[in-house]
C-alpha cells in the first residue's frame, strides 16, 4: 500500500471518527466563517491560462497559481519570480483576485538553507515577509506551501518539520497581513499534519483541504465521502474551510492484462514479478523524466522503488485509471466531468462553514507533468477547457454552477 494512504488510515483512524460524531452536534458556521463568506464567496481555478474574458465568463473570479523561489543562488530577485509577479499583476488588472501557493521546502533546500536550524528559520520568516511586502496589492490570499505530507511535494522533511515549516510563516505573515487570507491546505484527511498545526490555527483565516475522490487510487468513492470529510474537517479546525484544489478527470480507461504485459516489456522486463526483483534496473530502464520523478520521491533509495512503482505510481506506468477509480454514477467522461461539477459545487456550497473553492484545472495539459507521457490521463485531462482552449461540458456546467452562487451570495 502507497505510504501517503497508510499515513491518512494510521493518523485518520484516530482523529476522523470522533470530529465527523463531532460534526453532527456542534454549529454548522461560526462569526468568522459567516464574515469571510460576507466577502465574497471564492469562485476559483487552478492554473490559469491567459484566456482572461473565457475565464471570466465562466464566473470564475479568483485564480491560484504558485510563486517561484523569489532569490537566485547569489541571493538577487530571481527573473521567474520577477515574471510571475508582473502575469499575477496582469490578472488584478483584469478583475481577477489571486490566491499565491508559497514555495516548497525543497526550493529552500536547493538554495542551501538549512530549513531546521535557526538561521534557517530566520531566512524563511524573511522571504516570507519579503513576499508579503513585495506583492501587496497584487496577492490577495496565501497557501502556505502545498500538500505536506504527500511525498513527492515534502521530502525530505518528515511531516512535524513540514508543520514548522509551515507554522512559523503563518506566524510571522499574520501581523502584517492586512486584509490578505493567509492559511495551508493538506490533501484528503491529513490529520496528522492538522494536529500538528493546531498551535497555529489562531494565525489562519482558513485552513485549505484539497480532495480528488474517485481519481487516484483503486478505491470506488461515493459522492457522500465529500460531505464525511468536508464536516470532519470543520469539526477538527473551527476555521472557515476553502477546498482548495478539486476535480474529476475527464478520460481514461482500464488497460488488460496485455497490454500492461506489452508495456513492462517495452522497459525489458515481462512481469511485475520480475520488476519486484529487480526494481533498481527496472526504474534505469524507464525514460528520463519517469526515473528522475521516481528516484526524487524515494530518495534514491532502490529499496523503496517497487512499493512506489507498484503504488502511487502504477496508474502512470501503465497509463490507465483502473476500473474501481471513479466515483459512482459519474464515469471518466466529458459528460461525468461535468455532471460532477454541478453535484459538487452545488455541495460545497450548501455548507455554511465553507467559504470558497478552487477547480483544479483550468487546462487539460499536453503531459503528465508525473510521467511525461502524453497518453497517461492522470494529469492530463483534468480541464475545463481542451489544450487547444476550446471549453468541454465542464466548462459551461462551472459557468451554471457559480452563476447561481453568485445570484444568492
């Protein structure tokens, strides 16, 4: 089993039963969630492209995108940081509000701050004071970081120095924040990485959650394991909730026996048996792009290669999304895709406590930025709109959907 679903099963089985009996008895909303959705509830995307009067026409009016490491090796304002600043500034001018992802640990890491010792956490409560001066007027909302506890996005850091990590930036941002929202997202339960930042909650003004049901694992999903974990997390938290990154692949099927057989022996191997015996050689068979994503997520460890290979990453090995991936009555199709948006929204919304939410995405992509393959459909097809812009079904049910949030809000 994938480490990331045993850590949500070892922590949630201790921290989800009791906030979901939790949810059922305490109120549904609070003063400070009441106040954020009086702003204006958050109608989001992930990832925009530059179709501003598309995107604004779907009644999407808040975009998040991620800030680039602000500093080069020689400690000067970077060009991609310089760039990203001037594109956000591009959709403000349009209308638009920006929701910013802050940089990951390992852009620090890369340039040689030691995240755990003091200075290091003297350089991070700098550059997170530099980015909220240096983009006031411009961002509009922080998330500190992204997904910690997901191991592609967190290593090399354990899970309690990701939740420091994240924790001493929504310290030091909190006094001169302003107006901006500033809080973190974790990926499905998490309750780990929410405990451990409890102490830190006073200094959020939401607490993100990001949830791909039916998308990912061999796991058949429902429409009502939204709800399940949408109230544990207002039970756990008490702060205004914003669903920071969902959506439902558009296509993609199961492969056969076959077919996976062909592919194993395209990379010189005729069985799973056979790559369990020897993963390391299997991973240096691999093209470039998988072998680097595989050897960054398992720290080069060839121990670990066949647990992931045979866990997060066999949907992208094998380019499929297996049978029991899929939320019931809602198939990998534009038509499921779009039909899952009206339930969702619709949803999201009927719960008071939360306060807005961020379609990922707004693009299908040429690659999986995972595999680089441009059949796998696992972080291909997740958009309101094909590659070439034109919009899918999802697009204009998103376009129906916020419209009548807007017309109650």
């Amino acid at each position: 089993m994938d480490q990331f679903i045993k850590n949500q099963l070892q922590y949630g089985l201790k921290y989800f039963p009791i906030n979901l009996i939790k949810s059922w008895f305490i109120p549904k909303s609070s003063s400070e969630t009441q106040k954020m959705r009086e702003k204006g509830f958050i109608c989001g995307v992930c990832h925009p492209k530059e179709d501003y009067d598309q995107i604004k026409n779907a009644n999407i009016d808040w975009v998040r995108m991620d800030i680039p490491f602000p500093f080069d090796e020689n400690g000067e304002i970077c060009s991609r940081y310089l760039l990203f600043k001037k594109r956000a500034f591009s959709y403000v001018e349009k209308g638009f509000q920006v929701m910013a992802v802050t940089p990951y640990p390992r852009e620090y890491i890369q340039r040689n701050i030691a995240l755990n010792t003091p200075d290091g956490e003297k350089r991070i409560r700098e550059i997170a004071r530099f980015m909220l001066k240096d983009l006031r007027g411009i961002v509009q909302a922080y998330q500190i970081t992204n997904e910690m506890g997901v191991p592609r996005f967190t290593v090399p850091l354990r899970i309690d120095q990701a939740a420091r990590f994240i924790g001493i930036q929504l310290e030091t941002m909190y006094p001169e924040k302003g107006d901006v929202l500033i809080g973190y997202n974790a990926a499905l339960i998490q309750a780990d990485l929410h405990a451990m930042l409890k102490p830190y909650h006073p200094y959020c003004d939401y607490v993100g959650v990001d949830v791909y049901l039916g998308c990912f694992y061999k796991i058949p999903c429902f429409m009502g394991m939204f709800d399940a974990l949408l109230n544990y997390l207002w039970a756990f938290t008490r702060k205004p909730i914003l669903v920071q990154e969902f959506g439902y692949i558009s296509s993609g099927a199961s492969k056969t026996k076959k077919q996976k057989q062909d592919i194993l022996k395209s990379f010189g191997f005729s069985s799973e048996k056979e790559v369990k015996k020897n993963s390391s050689q299997f991973v240096s068979n691999l093209p470039e792009h998988m072998q680097t994503h595989i050897r960054h997520v398992c720290q080069n460890d060839d121990k670990q290669y066949w647990d992931f290979i045979h866990g997060d990453f066999k949907n992208h090995l094998y380019r499929e999304l297996p049978k029991s991936t899929r939320i019931f009555g809602y198939p990998h199709t534009p038509d499921g895709q779009a039909r899952f948006f009206s339930k969702t929204i619709c949803k999201f919304y009927q719960k008071k406590y939360v306060a807005g939410m961020f379609i990922y995405c707004y693009s299908d992509n040429q690659k999986c930025y995972i595999c680089g393959q441009s059949d796998c459909p696992t972080e291909t097809r997740w958009g309101l709109v094909d590659s070439n812009g034109v919009g899918k079904p999802s697009y204009y049910a998103v376009q129906k959907a916020f419209a009548a949030i807007k017309k109650t809000s």
